[in-house]
C-alpha cells in the first residue's frame, strides 16, 4: 500500500490516473518555467529599456534564490504535505507573474520590482522542483518509478527545447506582457490537476509538546544522508562537477561559436535545436535502456562519454555546425540519461522522510558550483579566449566523472536495486537515522 492511500498500483503509468494528472500539472509548470526565463528579459527591455547590466542582474537573481533557497526548502519539504507545498509553489509563482503585467499597465513597473519577482521565481522553483520529486515515489511505488522519472525528464527536455521558441512567438504575437499572464495561466492549470486528481498523502505529526530542532541542524542531517552513502556521495560529486562544466560552456559558447567560427544566427537556432533533441531522445528511451541494459551500467556509461566535451575545440567555421551539432546532442542525452538513473536511485535509496533534506543539499551544491562556473567561463574566455573556457569545462567534466567511473558499486552493477541502500539497507546507520527522524 502507497502513501497515497491506494491498495493497488497499475501495470502501466498510462493507466495511473494521479500520476498522469501530476506529470500533465508538471509539464504545465516545466512550459512555464521556460517561457519566464526569456519573457522576463523581454519585458525588461520593452517596458523598461533595460541594458545589458540590468538583464545580468536580472538573471543572477534566480541563481542566487536558488543558492539561498535550497538548504530550508529540503528541510520544509520534509516537515509538510509535499502535495500542499506544490499547489502552493504554484498559486505563489501564476500570482507574482500575473502582477507584472498589471504593474506595466498602470505605468508603475520598476527594474528592482522584476528583480523580485525573478527571485520569487527561483526561490518557489526550487521549492517545487524538491517537493515534487519527493512525492513522485509515494505516489506510484519503486516498481514505476524508472518510468516515472523518463516521462518527468521528457517533458522536462521538451520544455526546454520548445520554451524559449514559444515565448519569443508569443511575445511578438501578443506582446511580453500578455505572454506573462499566459504563463501565470500554466501554473494555475497546475495547481488545479494537482490539488483535485492526485491523493493526499500521510503525513505524522509531531507531538504538540515534542521540541522542534532549528532548521539548519535539520538541513544538515541531509548533507549526512548523502555522504553516509560512498554511492550517493560518488554520484552526487559527478553531478555537481559536471554541471559546473556545463555552466562554463554556456558562458562562452554562442559567443565562440558567433564571433569565432561565424556560424550564422539562422544555422546557431538549428544547431540548439537538433542538438537539444538529445535529451528528449533519451528521455524516451531511458526506461527501456535502464531495463534491458540497468540503470547503474547507464550511469557508468553515461560518465564514460564525458570526453565527447572535447568535441567543440576540434570545430572550423565550416565544420562547427555539425561537430557542435554531435556535441549538443550527446551532452544533453548523456546529461538526461545520467540524470534519470541517480533520480532513481536516491529515491529508492534515501529514507522517504528525509528526501528533501538530501535533495536540497545536492541542488545547492549544484547552484553554487553552476555560479562558480559561469563566472570561471567569462574570467577565462576574456583573458584566454573562448576556446580555452571550453576546453577547461572538458577537463572539468572528465574530472567530474571519475567519481563515477572508479566506484567499485558502479563498475560491478547492472541494475539500481543492486546498489548500496536499494535492499532495504539504512542510508544512515541505525542511531544516526533515529536521531535525524526524530528530528
């Protein structure tokens, strides 16, 4: 029996009507998420006339709602109804983006005020993003849950692929404005699916007279989690130092490939676009990957693509758009297939009641090394050039990968439930996860 309440659990996701209901509800927040992180940018522009200075700090600002957000949110997460904290991330996000439209009515829209709600935006994702991933195994069981995460990560490429296209042809239909309020509208329809077609979940309460400990003794019991696990910690440093590598190549490489190797606007757009379809191609094909051939061999194989990094560097004006095609799409399937089994495994791995915490701890490791690597990316790229800020992220994601490559639990598994903490083991020792969960 489920968490949710349900007695038994269909054979397919198809057929699960709750989760089917939350992934539309996600897929309806992942278009949102999209469409905010350009439309922002170009309402500041239109509405506000704002310069290059202004959009930096317009975007640092979800960066850095998402480094002071992440340790509380993983420790709020744990104390509440996860469903509760969604369709209130939810209703909080439709109504800061539906404000912004009605204060550039009134002739009232100020850069600090965007500034807001950019980190509004960052601060109650992130909330949502820990939430969300916390309830998915209560609500469909382990057996689905490789199914489960290939549908999220789907959904999660296809918004990243068509977002931005969509919010630059709705902005030039109806304006950046109206395009906010249609944004607003997918966190809505959101929080609708979620509140009235998936279960409540159980949740304990504390007794009324049982102390509380502070929210950062709390936070830190998830840091303990992931490095209680060897497996955990190993996966948890591939990603973190591979999503630093990511954000020094995002630094630099329109501008590498635009003003070094002259590709053109028009040939930049399909390069993105072929290449991005990487993720969404894995995302499809991860659960039957993970099944034939095993989540942990799909991690181990995921880290070992990490040199095709050093693709981009091999790259002329006449042959960029297709080896930087090869690159895109590979980085974003490695990336999304990667991303699916360590999903699987914490959840399966991680006592439910402390998820969030150790969601928490490895996004704000993510968050803090993606800043990292951006600024490293731009220091490098104006001292050095571009093409030596790419080649540092190639040694900084092979690095990143060893942690992977060389587990002895990695290297000797086939499937997710083979790994350390799958078989019904304690991430925490006995008295350690007592004391946390006592917490």
């Amino acid at each position: 029996m489920s968490d949710s309440g349900t007695t038994t659990t269909p054979a397919t996701l198809w057929r699960h009507r709750p989760f089917m209901a939350l992934w539309s509800g996600q897929t309806a927040s992942q278009i949102g998420s999209a469409l905010t992180v350009l439309v922002l940018p170009l309402l500041a522009i239109e509405e506000l006339g704002a310069g290059p200075q202004e959009l930096g700090i317009l975007r640092a600002m979800f960066a850095f709602a998402a480094i002071i957000a992440a340790a509380p949110s993983g420790v709020m997460v744990d104390r509440a109804r996860k469903r509760h904290v969604m369709v209130g991330c939810d209703l909080v996000l439709a109504a800061s983006l539906a404000s912004v439209p009605v204060m550039a009515h009134y002739g009232v829209l100020t850069m600090p005020y965007l500034y807001v709600v950019a980190f509004v935006n960052g601060v109650f994702g992130m909330i949502y993003g820990i939430a969300y991933h916390a309830y998915v195994p209560r609500l469909v069981g382990r057996a689905l849950l490789q199914d489960a995460n290939s549908k999220i990560a789907a959904t999660e490429s296809a918004a990243r692929i068509s977002g931005p296209a969509l919010g630059a042809a709705m902005a030039a239909w109806i304006g950046a404005a109206l395009t906010l309020v249609l944004d607003a509208f997918t966190y809505l329809f959101s929080a609708v699916l979620t509140w009235f077609f998936t279960p409540p979940e159980r949740h304990q309460k504390r007794a009324a007279d049982e102390p509380r400990p502070s929210m950062w003794v709390e936070a830190r019991d998830g840091v303990r989690v992931v490095f209680a696990n060897p497996t955990l910690t190993q996966t948890a440093l591939t990603t973190i130092g591979s999503m630093m590598a990511l954000a020094m190549v995002d630094a630099v490489l329109i501008y590498y490939m635009v003003s070094v190797l002259d590709v053109s606007k028009g040939v930049l757009g399909a390069v993105f676009a072929i290449g991005e379809a990487g993720g969404l191609i894995a995302a499809a094909l991860a659960s039957k990957l993970m099944t034939t051939y095993g989540g942990a061999r799909m991690m181990w194989i995921a880290a070992m693509m990490s040199p095709l990094a050093f693709l981009p560097l091999l790259a002329t004006p006449a042959t960029a758009p297709y080896l930087i095609t090869v690159y895109i799409f590979c980085t974003a399937a490695r990336f999304v297939t990667f991303d699916i089994a360590q999903y699987v495994y914490r959840q399966s791995a991680c006592p439910p009641e402390m998820f969030g915490r150790m969601t928490a701890s490895i996004r704000l490791g993510i968050a803090v090394s993606m800043v990292i690597g951006a600024l490293l990316g731009g220091f490098f790229g104006d001292l050095y050039g571009p093409k030596f800020s790419l080649g540092a992220a190639a040694v900084v994601v092979c690095v990143a990968s060893l942690p992977v490559l060389f587990s002895p639990q990695l290297r000797r598994a086939k499937h997710i439930d083979e790994l350390p903490g799958c078989d019904g083991e304690q991430t925490l020792g006995a008295a350690e996860r007592e004391d946390a969960v006592s917490r």
